[in-house]
C-alpha cells in the first residue's frame, strides 16, 4: 500500500501561523499571482494574435512557430503582421478575424506606426500602449512583465544557487568543527573580502559578445552566485554548530548514523527554520542586484527586457518621459513590498525560538 505523503506536524503549525499573518499571506498569494502571470505573458502582451480564423482553419500562433504573411493573403514571405492582419480584415469586411492580446507589442518590437514618431510616446489607450514607449518605440508595459519575469526567474535562481552552496559549506565546518572549521572559516572570510561590486563588473565587461543571450544570462547567474554565498554559510555554520550539541545528534551518533545522515536527516531539518526566514530577503536583494546592475550598463544583456536598463532611459530623459521612470519605479516598489510583507510573515511564522524538530 502506497503511503500519500504529509507533512510533518510542526511543519502545518509554521504554516497555519503563516496563513494567520494576513499581510504577508496576502501579499504571498498577490506576488505568486503577478509571477503566473508573467509566465503567461504571451497571452496577454504579445505582438502575435492568440486566434486567427481565415479560410475556414483556425491558427494559434502565440506558442506556435512563425507564420509567413502569405498565409493569410499579404504579400510577404516573413511572419506575420498581426495588427497589420487585423486591420485588413475589418476593412475588408470578411469573415475573418483576428483577435490579439490586450497589449499587441513585445518587448522587442519597434512601433513607428506614425510618420512623425521621434520616440518616448505617451500613455495611449488608442494606441495600446498603456504606459508609453521607449526611445525605441518599445512598449514600455511589454518591457515592464518580460522584466518581472526574468527579475523572478533570476532571483529564484540565485536563491537556490545560494543555498546549496551554503548549506553544503556551512554543515561541513559547524559539523566536523575542528581544522575543517578553522580552514574553511578562514577561506569563508579572504573569499568575502573580495570586492563584489568590481569583480562583476570586470567579469561581465570580459564577457564574449558572441555568446547567446541565455549563455550572459546563466554566467551572469553563476558571477553574482559566486560573490554572495558567503554571509549565508555563517548561520548556516552557526546553526549546525549549535544542533550538534543536542541530544539527539549524540544518539543518531550512537547508533551508527553516518555523518552525511546525521547532518541532512537530523540537523537540516532544524536549521532549515533559520534558513527559510531568509530566502524572500534573498529574493529581493537578488532583484535589487540585478536591477543596479542594468542600471550600470553590467547587467542583463541588450535587448533582454530589464527593470534597470528602463531606470536608466527614464532617469537620462526624466523630463521628455516621466512615465518610464514612473510605472518602473511603482512596479519595483510594489514587488519589493510585497517580497518584505512575505519574509516578515515567513520569519514570524517560523520562528526557530517557537518551533523545533528534535528527531
């Protein structure tokens, strides 16, 4: 008979108390939505239309490959021109029809639809741009989502990165203690004396231009992943240091546990509490980080859509576009809010003070 995994008791106590917190559940719930929302995106801001109806067949372009103009009876071989597609049917007055997501822009694509277009266009409802345009006439909402869900992606990265690096590092020292303690404190310490604000800006300034834009984004990962993991393997080494003079370590120890058993079946449970707390304010120095780094000119590769790359456009033509700094700047103070509501509730609700797991 299969056994439906639970959770341990402890474990829904830390949650139920997490759901009593209403700010941080809330702003939990809100910031888990905007993130299923942003992997969505394609559906709601995309240049590509979500259904076309022509000839009796229906087309799904928005996760498909491109579709050639031709198709649908313009005169080109490259893909389609939705909006341009769209049109021509309701002048046409056919039986066809196309329909778009509410924003039909990506965060690529350059619209001089008007002849007399200089860039940095206002918030137009007609037009579909709802917060303006760049100095390229790309949609500055397009940018704005595509930005968020990459800020996300990259955060949850680092996090992770950062966490496995430091629990790996932090039980080896707090647990074995002794020379293996010493040495690795010691290499802990010359390593974050390292300068990490010069050091990614030299490594990204060496970068290869040649490499893909998925290639700058993972090693981009990897150099903020290798300046950062050192404060988190203090109290992680603390913790551990701390656990192992507990009773039950000496009896695992008795009974013949190995010491990697010992540290992942008996002392990460109980310093995983203190870790948890940390994690949403990982997160949002992980967006703080890469949003200062775009706004350098070190960050996310061009023309990868980036919070800080739109700071710096809005910032540098403050008084021609006061609406890109304006939606970027409420967006990154709503997404830090509601990442600081949650780590609020998070190290209220586990509480290492309030609830342990001594097994």
């Amino acid at each position: 008979m299969i056994r439906k995994p639970s959770l341990n008791p402890i474990t829904r106590k830390k949650l139920q108390r997490f759901r009593s917190i209403k700010r941080g559940y809330w702003s939990f719930l809100l910031l888990f939505f905007l993130f299923g929302f942003s992997l969505l995106g394609e559906l709601f801001v995309n240049k590509r239309a979500l259904l076309v109806w022509h000839e009796g067949e229906l087309f799904f372009p928005t996760y498909g490959s491109q579709i050639a103009g031709k198709t649908f009876g313009l005169d080109y071989e490259y893909e389609t021109n939705y909006r341009e597609l769209k049109r021509k049917f309701q002048e046409d007055d056919s039986s066809h029809w196309v329909l778009m997501p509410p924003v039909p822009y990506d965060p690529f694509e350059m619209d001089y639809a008007k002849e007399d277009s200089t860039g940095f266009s206002p918030p137009s409802l007609a037009d579909g741009h709802f917060c303006g345009t760049d100095k390229t006439e790309r949609d500055v909402l397009a940018r704005l989502l595509y930005g968020f869900r990459i800020a996300m992606i990259f955060s949850f990265g680092y996090l992770i990165l950062i966490y496995i690096i430091a629990i790996c590092a932090g039980c080896l020292m707090g647990y074995f203690g002794g020379k293996t303690d010493i040495l690795g404190l010691r290499l802990v310490e010359i390593w974050a004396n390292v300068p990490f604000l010069y050091m990614v800006i030299i490594l990204v300034s060496v970068m290869p231009g040649w490499w893909g834009i998925g290639w700058q984004v993972a090693s981009l990962l990897f150099i903020m992943v290798l300046f950062s993991w050192t404060g988190m393997t203090y109290y992680v080494r603390a913790a551990v240091y701390k656990e192992k003079a507990r009773d039950y370590v000496a009896a695992a120890r008795v009974l013949g546990a190995s010491p990697f058993r010992v540290i992942f079946r008996h002392l990460l449970p109980n310093v995983i509490s203190t870790l948890v707390t940390f994690a949403p304010f990982t997160v949002a120095a992980a967006i703080s980080s890469i949003t200062a780094l775009d706004f350098l000119g070190y960050g996310l590769p061009a023309p990868t859509p980036s919070w800080g790359e739109l700071l710096k456009q809005g910032v540098s033509n403050l008084r021609i576009a006061p609406w890109i700094v304006i939606s970027t700047v409420s967006a990154l103070v709503l997404t830090l809010t509601l990442v600081t509501f949650v780590g609020e509730a998070v190290r209220e609700a586990f509480d290492p003070k309030k609830f342990s797991t001594y097994e």
